[in-house]
C-alpha cells in the first residue's frame, strides 16, 4: 500500500533469506539500582508498549537521575547509599504503579482471543479505557 517501500522492496539486496524478528522480549520488573549502577530508561525498566512514550519515561528518568546526582556532587554530607536510596524512592515514585500495570495488560496481549476481547472491551467502555490509559500513561513534566 506504501508506494515508497514497495520501491525499497523491490530495489534492496537483502542480507537475509526470511526476516529477522525480535521477540521474547522480557518485560520484567528491574530495579532503578543495580549492584550500585544506577539505571535510568529501559535499563531501569523495560517499558510495555502499553505504557505510553518510552523515549518520554527514559527522559523524565534521566532527568529524576541527574538531580539526585546533581544533589550528591553538591553536598558532601549525601552519601552514595542516600543517593541510591533517594534515587531508587523517587523512580519508584514516579514509574512503578504504570509500568506495573502496563506488564499485566500486556499478558492479556499474547493470543488473538483475549487480544480481541481485551480491544472490544475498551471500545464498548469508554471509561474503561480511559482509566487504562490514566494508569499507564504519565503526566507532563
């Protein structure tokens, strides 16, 4: 339907005989601190496609982080184990109930029927969705 990559298509040499697919990706929980690395983006969380805009969890993150860093260079009485701490509350804060919610919507994505069911839902409830949304979506920052 796309005129311009039906001309790609038909004009590449592709490296591979099928296409290459990523799946099984992981969708786990993680810690925004790891072995005392402190995480930010999908580093700190990977980020459900039901989450709303990653790229605007992994800047809001960063920026969480650079503040708490930014507070840690600036007074010598925070200690890493405060940073970290600090860090980890505000991370937690700000993300976890989302992406939490956003890992169990997920699930229900895995087969056609629930898939289906899960779509048609949402689209007969209007509030429904909506709430969906206000739980896996953030506010401006």
């Amino acid at each position: 339907k796309n005129p311009f990559l039906k001309h790609i298509f038909q004009n590449s040499d592709f490296i591979f005989d099928e296409p290459e697919t990523i799946n099984e990706i992981s969708f786990e929980s993680k810690d925004p601190v790891e072995h005392h690395v402190l995480m930010c983006g999908d580093a700190a969380g990977m980020i459900t496609p039901l989450c709303g805009n990653g790229m605007a969890i992994a800047i809001h993150s960063s920026k969480i982080l650079s503040e708490q860093i930014i507070q840690f260079c600036s007074n010598p009485n925070f200690t890493r184990g405060e940073l970290e701490d600090s860090y980890t509350k505000a991370w937690t804060s700000q993300f976890a109930a989302r992406l939490r919610v956003g890992r169990q919507l997920q699930k229900l994505f895995g087969a056609n029927v629930t898939s289906n069911l899960v779509v048609g839902m949402a689209r007969s409830l209007k509030p429904l969705a909506h709430y969906l949304i206000s739980k896996t979506h953030g506010r401006p920052f």
